[in-house]
C-alpha cells in the first residue's frame, strides 16, 4: 500500500469488506472508535442471550437439575472443541478452564513432570508479566530448577535451547510490540533437543489462523475475553496434543479432573484425556457467556480475518507515519504484517498523556509502560473509516499539543 487512500477510497475498502456484517453484532457506543479488542473485546447481544437463558431459565427456574439438564458439567470439554477449530485443534486436546495464570502452573508443572531428568525453563524477558510470574512460582516449588530469560541470559530464544531445557514458555504474539513467532520452526528447534514448548496465545485466538496440531506443538495456553470477546474474566484455555494424554500429571488435582468426581473417594486418580487439567467447579455464568461469544465464531472464516486484520494494521501504520510522522511517534511493531499480530504499537516520550487524550476523545487504545501507545485491530467490529478518524483525532492531538493539559499528567504518589 504506497499510495496514500483518500477517503472515497476507504469507504469503497468498508463497502468490499466481507466481514463488514459481523459489526452489527457487537455492542459499540456511539461516538467511540473501538482499539483495546486485544485487552477487552467488545459485547455482543448472543452474550447477553446467553446470560439471560443461564440465570433466569436454568439457575432459577431448573436450580441444581441445571448440572445434568443444560449441560453445565460437560461445557469445559464442548466449549475447548469448539474454542480448538480456531486455534487449529483436533477435538479432545483443548479444554475451557480456570484463568490464564492457573493454567500456565498447571501447564508447566505438566511438562517438567515429563522431563524429569531437566531443570530449566526458558521464556522471555519480555513476556507478558504472568507468565514470567508463574514460572517464577513453579520453579519455587522445585528445588534446582533455573529460569533463562530471553533479553537476559542471551539475545534470542534459540540460544537459550539446549539438552538441560525441559519445557519453553513462549507467546505467539508479543503483548506490547506485536512480534509473531514462527511456531512450526521454534517448535521443531525445541523437540530437537527432546524438550516441550508451551505456547502462549492470549493475544493470537480469534485474532489469526493458528494451527497447533500442524505445527506439531506440545501444548498451548490463552484467555478468551480479548479477541474472542468472551467477557471480563471469561475463562482461559488450555490445549495438550493427545499424544502427551497419558504422561500429563499437574499439581492442581481438583475433583472435577477426578476420574470418577461423584464417587467421593479419598484417593485422588486422574482422569483420562484432556480433562486432568481440570481442577475445581467451573464458573457456569462466565461459561455460558463464552458460549454465545463463540456461538459467533462458528460463521466465521479465519483466513478472511486474518486479511483484513492485515489490510486495517497496514492502513494504520500508512496514516499515522503520513500524518503524525513529525511529532515524535516511532513504530514499535514490525512493518510486515506478515510478521505481527493484529495490533499496531508506536512508542511516544509521553505516551501516558497521549493515549488519554485519545480516549478523552472517544478513541480507545491502551497504553504499556514505559512509552508504549497500543491498538488492537478486531476485524469483526473495526472497520477501515475507524482507522481513518482514529489517526484523524491522533494527528490532531498532537498538532495541537492537546495531551500536554494538566488533566493528562502522569499520576505520582504522594509519599
């Protein structure tokens, strides 16, 4: 995309957009111009729906009978099937539990149990900060066990891979800066020295085609409530190939991954498949939410997502650079789109002010410490004219010096 479009053109791009109709299924406020789908995705009626069946019709009315009656006990295996078509899973590897922290322990305990013979565990120095919290914590409660850091212990996760690794903890899109990993290739590099990879995909389900099964990955991890629009807090997901089912033994070992949960024994004996992640009682409310969200997804080509996730970062990155070039914004995410997720970041010497001055002004990013402004492209809710008047409002905020108001200072403590 060299030539500049004009806006005659960016509505000729919304009118061939084949998605364009998915937006009326979500929920958007009026006068706001939507950009946080990769931290909270944005509402829909089927949600609602949803809710409304779970609490009025089978909470209320069927009380306990719910359980057998609406399906509540069987929803973490049925929803992770239906969650799997997006991330490229066969059925029985993906299971819908719990958070994306609880997860990740329950995760990596899993595979250092497999490898018992190894001590270490790689992940990224910039990680998003759980995952480097809970491998933090698992490797407290195993005496020896030692955490490389990519950015610390070496410049690049390869390096890092040797015999003594046991497992790999790593996201498949980066959380500030949107850098996709190869997943076949890092994946093949880590079952070449015999370790397990565990790849974190809060920030690519629902947001582009994964393939975990094609590319051979061990296991995988993620939330749902950003680009699939499951709600605050919707649960997590966990996939595991089937060919690690009968090797897979995790810390967290709750009635519900019980292989028998209402004999009441005192001994606990895993379950079979998928379901030895499960811990505890799930939150049926959240559940059902998730449900009408992914309800949605079952009309929806992933391949056709990725296109236009592409096509509205690229615009983005053509107009910001075009129009704010001279104010100090630098591209932090990589230019080939290609090579990221569906995010656009651009670093800022006073980001903070910037991004609320945005948001004051109805378009909504995010922004990540220390200099990092954030936009998260949902193909199925933002449309091309967004980016438009979104890097309309940028341009002029910062032509303006309107974030340099007092209402947008940096917070300090008083100490």
């Amino acid at each position: 995309m060299s030539k500049i479009p004009d806006l005659a053109a960016i509505e000729a791009m919304d009118a061939a957009d084949s998605l364009r109709a998915m937006r009326d299924r979500f929920v958007l406020p009026e006068g706001v111009i939507y950009l946080d789908g990769n931290s909270l995705g944005a509402a829909s009626p089927a949600v609602f729906e949803e809710l409304n069946k779970a609490a009025t019709q089978e909470w209320a009315q069927d009380l306990i009978r719910a359980w057998n009656t609406a399906g509540w006990f069987d929803m973490p295996v049925e929803l992770g099937d239906q969650l799997g078509r997006l991330i490229g899973a066969a059925t029985g590897q993906t299971v819908v539990c719990d958070t994306t922290s609880i997860n990740i322990y329950k995760v990596l305990h899993a595979a250092l149990g497999m490898r018992p013979h190894r001590s270490v565990i790689v992940a990224e120095g910039d990680s998003f900060p759980t995952d480097l919290y809970m491998a933090e914590g698992v490797a407290s409660t195993r005496p020896g066990t030692v955490l490389r850091l990519e950015g610390v212990d070496a410049p690049d996760i390869e390096d890092l891979i040797d015999e003594h690794v046991a497992v790999i903890l790593v996201n498949h899109v980066n959380y500030k800066s949107g850098q996709l990993r190869d997943m076949a290739a890092l994946t093949c590099k880590a079952h070449q020295v015999g370790a397990l990879i565990v790849w974190d995909l809060c920030h690519t389900a629902g947001a582009l085609p994964v393939e975990l099964d094609g590319a051979n990955a061990d296991f995988a991890i993620g939330c749902t409530y950003k680009y699939l629009n499951g709600g605050p807090g919707s649960p997590a997901f966990i996939y595991a190939a089937k060919r690690h089912h009968g090797d897979i033994r995790q810390p967290l070992s709750g009635w519900w991954g019980h292989a028998r949960p209402f004999a009441f024994e005192q001994g606990y004996e895993a379950g079979t498949g998928i379901r030895r992640f499960l811990c505890g009682t799930q939150p049926v409310l959240s559940m059902r939410a998730l449900k009408g969200a992914l309800d949605l997804w079952n009309e929806v080509d992933m391949a056709a997502v990725r296109k236009k996730s592409i096509a509205l970062t690229d615009l983005f990155i053509q107009l910001v650079e075009a129009g704010c070039g001279a104010y100090g914004l630098e591209l932090e995410s990589p230019r080939n789109g290609n090579a990221r997720g569906s995010q656009v970041s651009f670093i800022h010497p006073h980001g903070y002010q910037v991004m609320r001055a945005l948001i004051e002004r109805g378009v909504i990013g995010d922004f990540r410490a220390p200099s990092t402004i954030r936009f998260g492209f949902t193909p199925l809710y933002v449309g091309y004219k967004d980016v438009w008047q979104a890097v309309e409002v940028l341009e002029d905020i910062l032509r303006t010096g309107a974030w340099q108001d007092a209402r947008f200072a940096v917070k300090t403590a008083v100490t």
